[in-house]
C-alpha cells in the first residue's frame, strides 16, 4: 500500500465522518424542539395531576440540587392558596431520578410523579409504582425517611431496591421539601405570592 492509497483511504474516512455528522447535526436540530416542547407539555400534565383542585399553578423559583436545573410552583384555586409544587432530583443506583412533589399549605407531601429515571428493570423502576407513591401521602419532611421494615410512619423501602427508595424518598422528596420550606420562609409567611416572584 502506498502514501497515495492510505491518504485516499483516510479522506474518504474524513468524508463519510463530515456527511456522517451533518446528518447527525440535521436530525438533532429537527427533534430537538420537538422533544423539549414534549417534555414541557409531559411536565404541565404532571403538575395538572398532582394538584387536580387547582385552577392556576404558577411558577415562583428555581433552584439547583445535584447540579441539575429544577423549579418550583405555587397552586392556587381561585385566589386560595391550595399548595406548592416543587421539582427535584435523587441520586439512585443507576441515574438521577425527577422527580415532581406536591405538598399542602403546611408542607405535607400530597402526591409524587416520577418525572424520568433510568434505575434497573423490574428492581429500582419500582419507584414508579402506586404502592411506593402512595407511602408519600400526609408525610412531612421529618418522616421522610426510608426503612427496610414495615412502616406506617415512614418510607417502606421497595425490595431489592434501597438506593432507589432513598434517593427518591431522603434525597429528592424530603430536600426538595426542606428548601421549599426554607425558601418560602425566608421569603416571608410562605404564603404571600407577591414576594416569591
């Protein structure tokens, strides 16, 4: 093989890897605002679910746990303070897991959503379920956390699937709890609306 053949091997390499990556770039660029306006309407479902009663749900904040981009909301049913909702996120066995809370007035945890996770099939991916969310219901920031026992006064860890069960109950629900009580205090009572914007 000469000089020539291995210089005409590698443009041809250099070739495909440009086509290669224009159309990589072209197709990142066409699904690109598809795939965020879906993750914005997936993300006003959510919150619709998670506070059913309320006719307004506005957002008041943003905040940072884990180096990841969170936010958080104030729900209300005409001019009637129904509650809060604040996003956030655990560190699992495998990903960080998105999680969604909504508390009441008093910062009782209502209902969580799952928002992404990437935990294991059929182990981790248990944080989804109805029986592990509905343990959230009535919990205030001190009963947040997770045991491998029965329990009625706090968290249930899923079996086989503890880090998963922390990372959503001690890392994402209760911190996210925490700072929306800290915040919201530091803010005032927590329910004046104009000064949390």
């Amino acid at each position: 093989m000469t000089g020539r053949d291995i210089l005409k091997i590698t443009l041809n390499l250099v070739v495909i890897y440009l086509i290669g990556g224009f159309i990589l770039a072209l197709v990142y660029a066409k699904t690109s605002p598809i795939m965020f306006r879906n993750a914005a309407i997936e993300k006003e479902r959510a919150l619709k679910e998670l506070m059913p009663d309320a006719d307004k749900i506005e957002k008041i904040g943003e905040w940072y746990i884990h180096e990841k981009h969170a936010e958080y909301f104030i729900a209300k049913k005409g001019d009637n303070l129904i509650g809060y909702i604040i996003q956030s996120f655990g560190k699992g066995y495998s990903s960080y897991i998105d999680t969604l809370i909504a508390v009441d007035k008093d910062f009782h945890v209502q209902k969580i959503s799952i928002l992404g996770q990437k935990e294991t099939p059929g182990l981790g991916d248990a944080i989804e379920g109805d029986v592990f969310k509905k343990e959230f219901q009535g919990k205030d920031s001190e009963h947040l956390t997770v045991l491998k026992t029965d329990t009625a006064d706090y968290i249930q860890a899923i079996s086989g699937a503890t880090i998963s069960s922390r990372a959503v109950a001690e890392d994402a629900v209760r911190n996210g709890v925490e700072f929306l009580i800290k915040t919201l205090k530091e803010k005032g009572t927590g329910h004046d609306t104009d000064k949390q914007s």
